[in-house]
C-alpha cells in the first residue's frame, strides 16, 4: 500500500497529514537526522543563503579564453590592443563566457582604459551603462571586484570590464572624468561593497544613511535588523524570520 493510501479517511478521501521532520511551523525542512542550520542566513560554507542547505556551488577559476574568440570580440581586443601602448601591462586576462566578452583590467589602469574604449575611433564604446560590485568572499584575495558594462551605440557592441581589489586597500580610480553616468552608480558601490574610487567628485552614500556603520552588500556583513510593524502585525528582523533543521 502506498503512503498516499495510508493518508484517506475511511471514505478514500485524502486529509491533511503533518510532513515528517515538521517541528518548528517552517514552510518547508530538512528530516530530524540532518544537520541543523539555524535561522534562513543559517547556512555557512555552501553558497545557499536560503537557509535550506540544499544548494553547493562549485567555484572553478576564470581562465584567460584562447584566441579567436569568435564574433567582434576578436576586432575588440584588436583595436584595444593597437589604440592602448599599455595593454599588455593593464589587462590581466580576457575571458568569453556565455558570449560575453570580459577584459580583467588592473585597478589602478581602469580610468585609462575606459577612456580608451570611448575616444578611439575603432572601438567608441560611449556609453558606460552601470557599474556594480561583486563580493567573491573566501574565493580569492581580491575579493571585491567592480563591473563596467559598455556600449558602443555606433557599432551595437557591449563589452564588459572588470577590476579586482582587496578589502584592505579597496582603492581604484573613478571613471566619472571619461563617462559621467558612472557618478551615482559608483556611489552606491561605495555605499553598499565600501570600494573607494578616487577622484570621484562626492563619493557619499547613497542608500544607506551617512552614520551607517559598513556595508551591506559584503558576505561578511551580519544580517540582522529591527522588528517591524505592519497592520498590526509584528514582522521579525530577517535572520529571525524562520528555522529550518
């Protein structure tokens, strides 16, 4: 008989039955025997901030991508490469990964380098559409890296540029001399990763309040919070919010 039959009523009809391993009202729970993460940001070592503990994340290493890259990416790195004396020394690798092109640029050259792929006349990369930040914690030394997404309107080509620092010396030069949309969009790096870009015109926060103390974006940064009120309802800081075994 299946455990389906064994969840009838004399009627045959099917009722409600408690799942196994439901002790603490969670939506959804590992079985009693299996370790215990406490708390939905409980999980620690696998990637999972659900708190389930389900999901284990593999991280292997960007490798520089052989040539031809394939499409215009090859004419890009051409055109970079003949227009900027300094590339060899300013670009650490080129990576094409799920047709994307990403040029890993030294911190201390991304001002250089952007200006390049806006003026010269064979690549007018015109527009920087958004810069954002990315904490690879416990995956490398440079753990925080800052992403350029560019646009060339004339030739309809996108392009992508990365730049890697450590917490402790998260430095590297702004880029809103050469596109000036870059001015809020580095701002809110700063708030929320604490990346420092020098010569910015008013790096201040943005999101976040000017006392804030850190930065909430870093995986290091303690979840927590203050309970709030709605309709009546009390609704608990996140880190509270539910338990799963």
């Amino acid at each position: 008989m299946s455990a389906t039959d064994d969840r009838t009523n004399n009627g045959g009809v099917p009722v409600p039955v408690t799942p196994a391993g439901a002790t603490s009202g969670a939506p959804a729970e590992h079985p009693p025997a299996s370790p215990a993460g406490r708390g939905m940001f409980g999980v620690h070592g696998s990637g999972d901030v659900s708190g389930y503990g389900g999901l284990v994340r593999p991280r292997k290493a960007i490798e520089e991508s052989p040539r031809p890259y394939g499409g215009y990416f090859d004419e890009v790195r051409d055109a970079l490469e003949e227009a900027y004396p300094q590339f060899g020394d300013a670009i650490e690798k080129v990576v094409v990964d799920r047709g994307e092109l990403t040029l890993h640029v030294r911190p201390e050259r991304i001002a250089e380098v952007c200006q390049v792929m806006r003026d010269d006349l064979a690549l007018r990369f015109e527009l920087c559409s958004s810069v954002s930040g990315v904490d690879y914690l416990g995956a490398e030394e440079r753990r925080l890296h800052v992403v350029y997404q560019l646009t060339s309107m004339t030739y309809r080509r996108r392009v992508r540029l990365e730049a890697a620092v450590s917490a402790e010396n998260p430095h590297l030069p702004s880029v809103t001399s050469v596109y000036p949309t870059a001015d809020w969009q580095e701002r809110e790096a700063y708030d929320m990763f604490g990346i420092v870009f020098d010569g910015h015109p008013n790096l201040t926060r943005i999101l976040m309040p000017d006392d804030w103390e850190g930065h909430p974006q870093r995986k290091d940064y303690p979840l927590g919070g203050v309970p709030v009120e709605y309709k009546g309802a009390e609704i608990p800081p996140p880190d509270r919010r539910r338990s799963y075994q």
